[in-house]
C-alpha cells in the first residue's frame, strides 16, 4: 500500500546554493490520483465479482429467464421411460414407440407408449413429458388436475402429484416437477375377434397401481436431468 503519494517530476534535494542571478522555478510535483486509482479498481472488481456470478445465475436458465433446473427436452422418450416398477405388475414389457416430438422456444413435449403382458390380459400405457421453458406450469397445475378428474392427491412425488383412479380401466398420474410435468396414463387395450368385432383386453389387479406409477415418475424426472 502506497503510504504517501509519489512525486513525480520533482528535482532531487541538492546542495545549498547562493542564488546570485533569478531562476526559473522548480516545476512544482505533481500527485497521481492514487485515491482515483484505488476507486476506479474497486469499482471494476466489484463489476467483475457481479458479472461473474450474473453469468453462472444466467447459465441454467432460459432466454425467457426461466430456471428449467437442468432438465432437458427429449425427443425420444422411449429411451429415458424404463416403467420397471410397472412391469412388475402388469407383466412384461412389449412394444413402444414414441409419439410426436414438439420442440419449441417456450415448450417441448414427447411422448410414450408401450404395452405390458402378453394376449388378452396386455394393457396400454402412455407416458407424456412436457417442459415449460417459459412460463410456470404451478400456477394453474392442481386446477387442471382436478377439473380433469384427478382428485387424489400423491404424496412424496415431484412438488405436487395428483392420481385419477379408474379402477379396472386404469388411472393416470400426473406429476409436477419444477418446470416438468409428467403424465403416466394406463388404459386398457382392445383387439378384434374373429369375427372382426373389437373385445375389451382382460386386466390384471389394478388396486394400488398408483404406487408403481409414482415410483415410475421419479425415475424418469431423475433420467429427464442427465
């Protein structure tokens, strides 16, 4: 730390002199602006200190400036819905495809279907993924789930979750998750006879089935965050 300010351009201190003719005068010193100097320094670190923590704040988020919490838009959601704990239940897992892929500034949304058992005991399900990068799906979240039948609440899943139960038919759960939702739906499949009418699939106990739903729902918000 500079303890007094330098002098710059000032004679050093010489021998006494008879001052017999007029002299021009010593150049007087001048003083830097060391307290300019430490201001300006100060000002520029705390710039730097800010800038630096707007740039990681910024990092996760949005050009709408929404916080998607390291989830990502997947186009095929096949890959990342493994539904383990349903396969238990309802037997072994059959064919899937994944449904149309939207992707846009303020939205994505994929989708999954997949059967389970085999002959007339195979059921349906439908897993559907949407990210809101622009605006909060919370706000209007339980009020849609209940307007659509969805009553029951489910505790430990996401940051609200809501089960529909249809007893024989299925039921569907729905999750919210940050900037996520989720829909797991388990429906009943039809198939034609031989006299080309179409018969109802059997189904298997469904009672309960809203545990290995939920338990399906993390896994997958887990995998949505890789």
């Amino acid at each position: 730390m500079i303890s007094e300010p330098e002098l710059e351009g000032g004679a050093p201190f010489g021998t006494t002199e008879l001052l017999t003719e007029e002299r021009a005068p010593r150049p007087r010193p001048r003083r830097t602006g060391s307290r300019t100097l430490w201001a300006l320094g100060g000002a520029l670190l705390a710039s730097a200190l800010w800038g630096g923590g707007l740039y990681a704040y910024e990092a996760g988020r949005t050009d709408e400036g929404v916080d998607l919490g390291g989830l990502e838009a997947v186009e095929d959601l096949c890959e990342r819905a493994e539904l383990k704990a349903l396969a238990m239940v309802l037997g072994e897992r059959g064919a899937t495809g994944p449904g149309p892929y939207l992707d846009d500034p303020v939205l994505s949304e994929s989708s999954c279907s997949a059967t389970f058992g085999q002959g007339d005991r195979e059921q349906g399900v439908e897993v559907r993924y949407t990210l809101h990068k622009g605006v909060d799906p919370g706000i209007e979240f339980a009020a849609r789930a209940k307007h659509e039948g969805l009553l029951l609440p489910v505790a430990g899943v996401g940051e609200q979750a809501f089960f529909g139960d249809r007893g024989e038919d299925g039921g569907t759960l729905r999750v919210l998750d940050g900037q996520a939702v989720v829909q797991l739906d388990i429906y009943r499949n039809w198939y034609e006879n031989e006299d080309g009418e179409a018969v109802e699939q059997g189904a298997p106990d469904l009672s309960g089935i809203d545990v290995p739903m939920a338990q399906d729902a993390l896994a997958l918000l887990a995998a949505l965050k890789k």
